[in-house]
C-alpha cells in the first residue's frame, strides 16, 4: 500500500532559483538562506521518497486568463520547465506518476472535490525551485512528482478550509493505492509577502510564527482563517499559504516536527520552511 | 445584495479580483505572449506596433510604454503576468517591486534586509 510519511513545506522564490543556477549560492545575500535547506538536503537523502504529490501554484506560465482552474491535477508522464520569459531554467525535466495521479483524480472527485485534470503542462518555478532546494543540482530529479497546481493568482483562491479539506481525500486515496510507495506531500509558496504596489516588501514574522506554531497546535482552526486575514496581514502575496494547508491536511494528526527554518528576505519574501513526519 | 470586498480598504494594495481581471484580460494576454522568444524580440523592435496588436486600452498601452507598473495594476494587469515585461526587460522582480514603492532599488534592498515593511500603520488606509 502507499503511505504518506512526510510533509515537506517551503517558499518558492523564483530569484533562489536563479541563484542556484546561477551559481550565487554562497554569496553573502544568500548563503545564509541556502544554510537552513542543508539539513533538509540530508534528510531528504534518507528518507528516499518515490513520489512527491507536489502542490504549487502556477504564475501565468502554463494557465493564462484563458483558463483558470482552481485545482489542477498534472496526470502526465512528464513536464517540461516552463519559459517564464528568460528561458527555461535548466533542471531536469520533472517525471510523473500518472497511474497514481489518475488514482488520486478518481478517488477525490468522487469525495467531490472536482479538480482539473491536466495531460499537458509545463512548470514554472513554483514547482522546480522547492525541488532545487531539496534535491540540489541533480543530473535527474531523484524521484517521481504528481504536480498540483492551486489558483492563487485570480481572487478568490479557494479557502483554507477547502485546501484542508481537499489533504484529506488526498491522503484517502493515496493510502488506497495498491503499490507500495513511500510518497511526500509538499505545500510550497509563502510565507508573508507582497509583490505589488505602494505597500510591496509587505513583512509579518509574527504572522508568520503564528502560522508555523498553528499547523501543529490548531491545524483545523489555522484552516478556518478567513482570505482578508492572510491579504491584511501577510501581503497580497501570502495568501499563498493556503496551499501549506492541502500538505497539512494530507498528514495524518500529530505529526512530529523534525526542521524549522525562517529566513528574511529572499528577494521580496520571508522565506518560511518546515518539514513534519507522520508518526509511524 | 453587493458581494463584500473587505479588501478594499488595505492601503497599496490591488487585489485581483474578478472584475480587475476582466478589466485587464487583454493587457494580461499580450504579457503571456512574452513568453515566446520570438515574441518578445518582435516587442523589443517595435514596441508600439506590437502593442497595437492587441485590443488594449490606449491608458494600458501608455502604462506599459512607460513601464509604469502601479498604473498597469490599476488598468487591470497582474503582477505574475506583468512579469513577463519586466523579465523581457532582463530586470529581477525585486527591482520592479521596489519600483513601485517610490523607493530606489538600493533602499527597496535595505529595507527587505532589515526585516521588509511592517505591517504596523499598514493594515488599513487612514490607520495611524
């Protein structure tokens, strides 16, 4: 059977993604940023996922305003990195698992959550630079990823509680699957920022910490947080962190905490990262 | 009954919604068709051209000439598709951030270094 042993949660800064590829990694702006993924790089090594159901937004790269699903399932049995309008960033292409993601479409939309199913996308940096931080610079990417893909660039996003709600029936259908996969369940984005207008560089470590301390102390009412709330206090931008909730919702009750790292700024954001195991 | 949009009342801030996004459909789609290499060096030769190719208000159009991203914004743009032009540009979105708070990018950097805009004071318009 597959099991979901870990949630791995983390932002998604397109500008860490150029310093990985560019080389800037250990210069002084970033290095202290990269240090609280060096921990995670090791234990990520030992804990060999097969597949990672990996949930980011898209940022008008495969979705433009033709199109705009609120959750997107990537059935595909690979996706190419997206043109964001520099060129693709050179990593490795990313490899589905499209028997387990048409298993998790069936199962969720019967629990009426009714996703988009997706045969054809590229992807942008909200799924390829968490891999980067992960996995480094690997010749291929180490494991299998189902890339779901979360409306938070057209208002409304769908609520915290829906996301949370939604990590369910992930978690539902995952275990209902007959293979024998070690699968993670990433949440990406995050954590306060706001890219726009007069009040961009928008910061709230308070918010923050509140929001680290809630997915394990009050995961269902950090869930009921209404959308004014995350725009209010944590930028334009943070709302982002509804996807954190999908993750939190597929882990099973109690996860134990094993990384914790903030870091201020990454380019325009507070860079937030967590990793939490299921008890076995 | 009018829907509530309690969003409205957070200073600097441009929320897009459902009725920004149907204001801004057409200056959003000439921003995606940066993402194509072609496109974008056609745009480079002949900004104004390639503009009047698309069914964009002569208000957006002037926006994006003038790189004029808080005017872009509030003719409907989005910041993740407004992207593209300043990627196509070569310049970093800390920079076009930063130039859309009247600061200059050296402070805009200062600023996010010693820990980004506080939200104290910021929260809601007239807030002291």
């Amino acid at each position: 059977m597959a099991r979901i042993t870990a949630g791995v949660f983390t932002s998604h800064i397109p500008a860490v993604g150029a310093a990985i590829d560019l080389g800037k990694t250990a210069e002084p702006y970033w290095a202290p940023m990269f240090k609280g993924y060096e921990f995670s790089k090791q234990w990520i090594a030992r804990a060999k996922p097969d597949v990672i159901f990996l949930v980011y937004n898209d940022h008008a790269s495969a979705f433009s305003l033709d199109l705009i699903p609120t959750f997107a399932i990537g059935c595909a049995d690979r996706f190419q990195p997206a043109d964001e309008g520099w060129g693709p960033r050179k990593v490795p292409e990313v490899i589905g698992h499209p028997e387990l993601a048409a298993h998790i479409a069936q199962s969720v939309i019967l629990d009426e959550f009714d996703l988009t199913i997706v045969n054809r996308m590229d992807v942008d940096h909200g799924l390829t630079v968490p891999l980067s931080l992960m996995f480094g610079q690997p010749e291929a990417w180490p494991c299998r990823v189902i890339p779901f893909a979360v409306n938070v660039v057209q208002y409304p996003p769908p609520t915290g509680h829906r996301c949370f709600q939604l990590g369910r029936a992930i978690r539902k259908a995952i275990e209902l699957f007959d293979e024998d996969l070690n699968v993670q369940v990433w949440g990406t984005g995050g954590m306060s920022h706001q890219l726009q207008g007069p009040r961009a560089g928008l910061i709230n470590k308070a918010f923050d910490t509140a929001f680290f301390d809630r997915m394990l102390s009050d995961p269902e009412g950090l869930a009921r947080m209404p959308h004014i709330d995350y725009v209010r206090e944590a930028g334009s931008e943070g709302i982002e962190l509804v996807m954190w909730l999908v993750g939190l919702g597929a882990l099973k009750a109690a996860p134990r905490q094993v990384h914790r790292f903030y870091h201020v700024p990454g380019s325009n954001t507070a860079v937030g990262h967590l990793i939490l195991e299921n008890k076995k | 009954m009018a829907l509530e949009k309690p969003y409205k009342d957070i200073p600097g801030t441009t929320i897009f919604d459902m009725e920004l996004a149907r204001k801004g459909y057409h200056l959003n789609q000439f921003c995606m068709s940066l993402m194509r290499p072609e496109n974008r060096a056609k745009f480079k030769a002949g900004p104004r051209a390639y503009l009047d190719q698309w069914p964009m208000s002569e208000e957006q159009k002037q926006a994006v000439l003038a790189r004029d991203y808080n005017r872009m914004i509030a003719a409907g743009g989005n910041i993740y598709f407004l992207a593209k032009i300043f990627s196509s540009d070569g310049l970093s979105f800390e920079f076009a951030a930063s130039s859309m708070t009247g600061a200059t990018p050296q402070e805009y950097r200062q600023m996010m270094l010693a820990g980004g805009r506080s939200p104290e004071g910021n929260r809601r318009i007239g807030e002291k």
